[in-house]
C-alpha cells in the first residue's frame, strides 16, 4: 500500500499535545462513523498506532507526537491515493486547529 506522511508543527508541550488529541478520538469517531468503520486506536507513551476501513478499504496509520510537531503515517489503499491531497489537507487541519493554543 502507499504510504503517506504528514507532518503537523504545533506550538504546545508534548503532554498536552498528547492530551488534546487522545480526547477527540471519540468525538472524531462519532464524527465520521457513516464513513469509518472498524477503528481500532492503541497509544503507548508518544505514539498512537491505528487501522479503520473506509468505503470497504483498510487503512493503517501512527502517530507520533514530538516537541513542536505530530508526525503521522498512514499505509492507504491504493484507490484513496485518487483523494491523496484532500487526504492531507484535511488531516493537517483538524490536527492543527486540535493542537492550536
């Protein structure tokens, strides 16, 4: 599958960043649960590993969290490669406005 990385800056403390975003996984799961099936999260420390389905298709991802930045991998289907830059764009979105102070 095709990989895609992103890489978020944001201006807060690892603790925080890491606080702020395991809160909205259920609000983005409630969110997006007429496209999102199957979400399955698991964190250890700085890292979030993750798999869902979207339109019948898996896709698998981490997270990491760093000082002043959230790097985020994500194995996609073949065919999400087609919506790659909505992909990213909105993925660095909701992450930034998640992690703006």
């Amino acid at each position: 599958m095709p990989r895609l990385t992103l890489r978020v800056p944001h201006p807060l403390g690892v603790a925080e960043a890491i606080s702020r975003l395991r809160s909205r996984a259920d609000s983005i799961r409630a969110a997006y649960q007429s496209h999102v099936a199957d979400l399955v999260e698991s964190w250890d420390g700085d890292s979030m590993t993750c798999r869902f389905s979207v339109m019948g298709q898996r896709v698998e991802g981490a997270m990491r969290v760093f000082p002043g930045e959230v790097q985020i991998v994500l194995e996609l289907p073949l065919l999400a490669m087609m919506f790659r830059s909505a992909i990213e764009a909105r993925t660095c979105e909701e992450i930034s406005r998640l992690l703006a102070t």
